[in-house]
C-alpha cells in the first residue's frame, strides 16, 4: 500500500478482509475505494489455488478438496470436523499440504510414490485453510438471520501440516504460513502441528524457534532395520539421533511430541514390536511422548495391507499395559478415500461411503 502511495490503514483494512471475512475476490472489500479494488484486481490474484473438485465423507464430516495450483500442479487439502468431548466444542482442523508430491518415498505413501514436484509458496499453504474458513463462514451466515459476518467463533480451530509433502523440506515457507495463520489470521501456534518424516537437523531448527507448534513423527518402526525399509529417510538420521532430537523439542518448547505408527500388517503391527516401541520411548520424559496408531489406508500398488482390527487391539493393549500413552487414529480420511498423505488420486481402494466428486461451490 505504501509503495502505491497509500495510506497504511488501507493495509489494515486489506488484511481483515483477507484473513477475517468470507470475502473471495478484491471486488468485495467494500471499504476500499472502487479504484483501488481494480488495481488490486490487476496487479494480483486473490487466491494461489482453485478448487477443483470436492469429496464430502457420507457423514458430512469431512471434506476433501482437490485444488490446482498457478502453474497447473495439483494438490489436496482436508477438512475434518469433530467434537472430541462430545460437549458441543467442535474442532475444525485442516490438513494442510506442503509440496506437491514428495521426495522421500516411504513404502507405504501414496503420495511418497508419486515422486516429487515442488515446494508450495506460503501463500498456497496459507490459502488452503482460508479457503476452508470462507467456506465455514459462508455457510454460517446462510443459517443465521443475521447475514455476513455473522461467524463469532474461529471458523478452523486447528491446522495439521500433515498432506502431501514434507514440511521440514520446505522448512522456510512452511514457517512463513505458521506465521501468517498465527499472527494475520489468529490462530495459536499450540493450535498446529507439523508432521515430519524425522530430518533431525530441521527438528533441532524448529525447536529454535521460541514457537509452541506441535511436533509428529512419523515413527512405523520401533528399530532401525524395520525403518529404514518403510522409510528411506531414516538411513540419514537412525533412531538414536531421531530420539536425541525429540527430547531436545521437548525440553525446549515445553510440548510432548507424538509418534505416528501406520499399522501394516504383518510388518509392524506385533506384540514383539509394540514392547519394542515401549522400551524405545521409554528414554523421553514421562508422559512426553504419545503414540497415535493409525489405521493404514489403501496402500500404493498392494504392497501392504492395513492390520486386523484384532492386531491393532492387542498392540494397543501391550503399550497400555507398559503405560504408554496412546490414540487410535478414527479412520475418517479413508472414509473418503483421502486419509493424509495418501492425496490426489494416489489412495485407492478405500472409498467407502464417499460421494462421487461434485464441482466445488
Ligand atoms: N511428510 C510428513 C507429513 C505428510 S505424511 C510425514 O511423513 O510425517 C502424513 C502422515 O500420513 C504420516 O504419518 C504418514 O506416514 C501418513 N501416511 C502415509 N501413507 C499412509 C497410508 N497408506 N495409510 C495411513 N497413513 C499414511
Ligand atoms: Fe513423504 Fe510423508 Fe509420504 Fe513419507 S509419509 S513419502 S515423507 S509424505
């Protein structure tokens, strides 16, 4: 705005828009002057993506959108809607991509597969959520009387960095979106979390950042040798530096860390394996590391198959049994067919209960 000669309010009034309102375009900033929306409308492009096509779980609870990027790429980003405590507080997190495709091509990825295209801007990892907030506050203000505006509560309440791609790889502009979610569009840093594959270099650099993002690792393996053959990645950085890392996050920020566990049958899903994991976690401070089990979805090309519900329950049982905290992922993603990770047409087999694709409202 100061560049273009004008006053530093109209900046102000700029931001609003774009980070609190459910306007989609500069033509609806109705408190800029009409000769500055053209410009505004000339000189750039409102949103980096456009929605393509939407998947909307039969339960209605979540949503998957298809979006194209400026030059043609496609990514996905996901809307899931729960009330964890069933008390009327609903949680709206998106999942967030932040390359299209992906360079470290675990076994089981579909994303990790497809090879690797390029880095998202912040801009594109930004847009995801607002996008996802215009159409929360859209339909908000279509059930109330009073119209516009009439959204009090965060439209998104919490931003998983968990799509396609690897955000420590994309390390400074997956920070700038953190920055522009956390001080344009107000959400707590406390409120995302970023998913790594496990580069321990990054992990050490984010813990240095006086930020109180959360932090996953994407774990599978309780050893080196089951690891590094489901994800390539660890040859680099073995478990033992992997571990150091984490307990340095955790001394630093103050937040636990929690250990994504994709159960593949047969690979990793035993009682051998879940006590292995127990003894490994046992270095972190207690209570600090967590283990969120999550149900395999479509895997690429059959290699593996998603453990038994009976398999999942017993290595569940042997990591209560040696007090180790831990969650079972709900399996909404694979619901539709788009559990995180497994984006844009490269999960299948699982699309249960989805609509077909319908264009994007
Ligand atoms: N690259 C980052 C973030 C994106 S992957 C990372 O690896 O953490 C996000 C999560 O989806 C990871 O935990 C990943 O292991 C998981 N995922 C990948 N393929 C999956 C599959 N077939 N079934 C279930 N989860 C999968
Ligand atoms: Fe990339 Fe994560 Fe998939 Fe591995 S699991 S290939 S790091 S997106």
């Amino acid at each position: 705005m100061a560049s273009w000669g004008e006053p530093s309010f109209r900046a102000s009034q700029l931001l609003r828009w774009v980070y609190g309102s459910e306007a989609a375009s500069f033509d609806e900033m109705t408190d800029l002057p009409e000769a500055l929306r053209g410009k505004l409308s000339a000189a750039l492009h409102f949103e980096s993506l456009a929605p393509v096509t939407r998947v909307t779980s039969a339960d209605g609870k979540t949503t998957r959108t298809l979006f194209r990027l400026g030059d043609g790429k496609a990514i996905e980003a996901v809307l899931m809607e729960y009330d964890p405590l069933g008390l009327g507080r609903e949680r709206r997190t998106v999942c967030v991509s932040t390359q299209a495709g992906c360079a470290f091509g675990c076994a089981f990825c579909a994303t990790g597969q497809q090879g690797f295209e390029r880095s998202l801007t912040p801009g594109e990892i930004t847009d995801q959520v607002l996008h996802y907030a215009r159409v929360a506050m859209k339909e908000a203000a279509r059930h109330t009387s009073e119209g516009e505006g009439a959204w009090k509560r965060p439209p998104i309440t919490n931003v998983v960095f968990m799509g396609m791609g690897e955000p420590l790889a994309n390390y400074t502009a997956t920070l700038q979106a953190i920055e522009n979610l956390n001080g344009g569009f107000g959400l707590g840093a406390r409120h995302m979390t970023v998913s790594t594959v496990g580069l321990v270099p990054q992990i050490k650099r984010l813990a240095r950042e006086g930020l109180q993002v959360g932090l996953a690792i994407s774990l599978h393996a309780p050893n080196d040798d089951l690891r590094q053959r489901l994800v390539p990645a660890a040859k680099k950085y073995p478990l033992d530096a992997l571990l150091e890392a984490c307990r340095d996050y955790i001394a630093r920020t103050g937040r636990r860390v929690t250990f994504e566990y994709v159960m593949l049958a047969g690979v990793n899903d035993s009682r051998r394996e879940a006590a292995e994991l127990a003894r490994l976690l046992r270095g972190l401070p207690p209570g600090a590391g967590h283990v969120n089990l999550i149900p395999a979805n479509a895997v690429p090309k059959g290699l593996f198959q998603p453990s038994s519900k009976e398999s999942i329950k017993a290595f569940q049982d042997e990591l209560i049994r040696r007090h180790i905290p831990n969650t079972l992922r709900v399996e909404r993603g694979a619901l539709i067919d788009a559990g995180c990770g497994q984006l844009r047409g490269g999960g299948r087999g699982t699309g249960v209960g989805g609509r077909a694709p319908s264009p994007d409202p």
